[in-house]
C-alpha cells in the first residue's frame, strides 16, 4: 500500500544490516535525513555535529568512507565511543584545522539556528580555505522552533 501524501515513508536505514536506531523522533532528527544524506557522502568523511546517540551516523556509516561525531556532551561521547564512533567530545567552535581534515561533509540539527548556523558555516569555510580542503555543509531546519 502506497504511503500517503502526508506521511515520511520508512527509512532505509531501518533495512541496513546491524542498524538500530538508539532514540526515537523527534528526541533526534528524523532517519529520513540520513536517507538524504547517503548519497551526498558516499565515500566522503561525515561530522554530524550534535548527534546525541548517533543514529543518524549508524545508518550514514553504511555510506561513508568515515563518520565522526562532534558531540559537545560527554555522556553521548561516552556512548558514541561504546558504538565505535570516531568522536571529538568538545565545543564544535574548539576544533583545530587538524581536526576538521577529519570532515568532508557536515551535517548539524541546530538548537539555536540564529546563533550557530552563520557562525558554524563561516568556522568551517576558514578551516577549509586553511586546509586548501573543499567541504559541503548540509544544516537541517525544523519549523516547530521559533525564530
């Protein structure tokens, strides 16, 4: 039966082998931003920024030549750890241009869209134009937080 208009279908992360999701939507983004983001990073180097448990990450894993988590929380870090995830556990603004060469693709859910999203973009453009590195930068919205 088709989904209808109104409804995200499943993930395909849900059919990836060895793939289960940690937290449920919306306490982190919807799997559905992973099936957006699988071919934009096949092969490429992931930083999710912000990712809580991971999930995301599980299922982009499955694409990506590497993911690493930039979690600012040291119990996610702990966790992200214990899943095997390459984590820097510090304020994503800390980073050195070291550090960033981890990232060929960023992907954030912004708490506070006014104060990261321009700031984080012009972060990453100065450690890439540094690193003579290009880099994309994916930045989802959600429309229930006020601007």
């Amino acid at each position: 039966m088709p989904t209808p208009h109104y409804a995200a279908p499943s993930s395909a992360c849900l059919s990836l082998p060895g793939f289960k999701p940690v937290d449920e939507y919306p306490i982190r983004s919807p799997l559905m931003a992973a099936d957006f983001l699988a071919p934009l990073v096949r092969g490429k180097n992931f930083c999710e920024i912000g990712t809580r448990n991971g999930d995301i990450m599980s299922c982009v894993n499955h694409f990506a030549a590497t993911v690493t988590a930039i979690e600012l929380d040291e119990v996610y870090c702990k966790k992200l750890r214990e899943r095997g995830f390459n984590v820097f556990c510090k304020p994503f603004e800390s980073l050195t241009p070291k550090e960033f060469a981890h990232c060929d693709v960023y992907f954030w859910w912004p708490m506070d869209a006014r104060s990261q999203n321009e700031a984080w973009l012009r972060i990453v453009r100065k450690a890439h134009r540094e690193l003579q590195k290009p880099a994309r930068a994916i930045v989802a919205h959600d429309t229930h937080y006020k601007f």
